[in-house]
C-alpha cells in the first residue's frame, strides 16, 4: 500500500513539473494590434495577433502596421495608409 502511495505522489510530482500551468502559458503569449494588408488586391484590415516564441503570427498577409497596444492606434494608421494609397479603401 505504501509503494502505491509513494508511486502516485511521484507521478503527480513529475506531471505538476512537466506540464506549465495555464499562468505559465499565458505570460508566454502575447497579442497586438496589427494593420495586414493583402499583397495580392491591397485590401488592409486591423486585427490582433498573437505572440508565441518571439513571433507575432499570421497566414498570407503582410503587416502592414504594428504592433500597436490599442486597436485606435491600428485604425489610425490603416487611415494613414488608405490615404496614402498603400490600402485599398473597400
């Protein structure tokens, strides 16, 4: 009975050492505001993307703008960019 109590505690040691918390997870990930724009037919957007390893990720579009800590920050410079031309405005 005691090497069955001793084995689970152990095994719950190991698991709480290998497996991060959610807090753990969470202070490694990060999310900005970003302006992306479709290379392909120059349409721009504001979104939110995510920081994991030191990279803020996305599909196929190019940033355009960011990181910005305020979704207001982005829309100010998606404006700046559809006035400029660089971002289509529809």
């Amino acid at each position: 009975m005691i090497k069955h109590s001793f084995a689970g505690a152990l095994f719950a040691s190991l698991i709480a050492t290998a497996v991060p918390s959610a807090a753990q997870v969470e202070a490694q990930v990060e999310a900005k505001w970003f302006v992306l724009r479709n290379h392909e037919v120059g349409n721009c957007w504001t979104a939110t993307l995510v920081r994991l390893d030191g990279q803020y990720t996305s599909t196929f579009e190019r940033k355009a703008g960011g990181p910005y800590a305020t979704e207001e920050q982005a829309l100010a410079r998606l404006k700046s960019l559809s006035d400029e031309g660089t971002c289509n405005s529809g």
